[in-house]
C-alpha cells in the first residue's frame, strides 16, 4: 500500500479524532491511545496508535503485526468493508471525517 502523503502537518487533536471515529472504546495511553485491533479477532487492547502530531499518527498491532499511518488505517478499513481504494481517495475520507469531526 502507498503512503506518499505525509500526515505530519495533522494535529494531535486531528489525530486523536480520525483514530476516534473508527475506534471509539480506543483508550488514552502514554503515546496516545490503546486499542482492539479492527483488522483481527482482537479482545485485548493489542493495538498501539502515537497521535504526537510530529510522528503522523502511526500504528502498531502486536496482535497481527500490521502497521502503518492513517493513509495505510483508512484503505484496511475499507477493505474490512469490502471496498478497494486507492490512496487519493483514502486521503478524502480521512479529510471528511476530519470536517465531520469539527463540526459535528
């Protein structure tokens, strides 16, 4: 999967929100939060998500070893629903729940 587009320039509170929005248990952790891994049977907690806004928000499962950035998180969910996007529309749904995040 690509991953050209850099999220850096995203805040951590843009970061904590667009992890929040697919994962909304997700717990606050040291680096940011704690949470059940969407991409597999997952009952305890196995993934890890840094929101500092200098890092991009990357991500860890210890569970099934998958990671990446938001970009990366935004296409898996899609295919967890079935659906094949490619990377610009990925970027477009992480925008949009941004947008949905700030005035909702």
């Amino acid at each position: 999967m690509n991953s050209f587009i850099n999220f850096k320039h995203l805040s951590e509170r843009e970061l904590l929100s667009y992890y929040r929005a697919h994962l909304p248990s997700a717990q606050p952790s040291k680096n940011g939060l704690q949470a059940c891994c969407p991409f597999h049977n997952d009952s305890r907690a196995s993934m890890t998500i840094n929101t500092a806004a200098e890092n991009g928000g990357p991500w860890f499962c210890f569970g099934c070893h998958k990671t990446g950035n938001p970009l990366i998180f935004e296409r898996l969910m899609a295919h967890q629903r079935g659906q094949r996007i490619h990377a610009q529309d990925a970027y477009q749904r992480i925008r949009m729940i941004l947008v949905g995040t700030h005035n909702g």
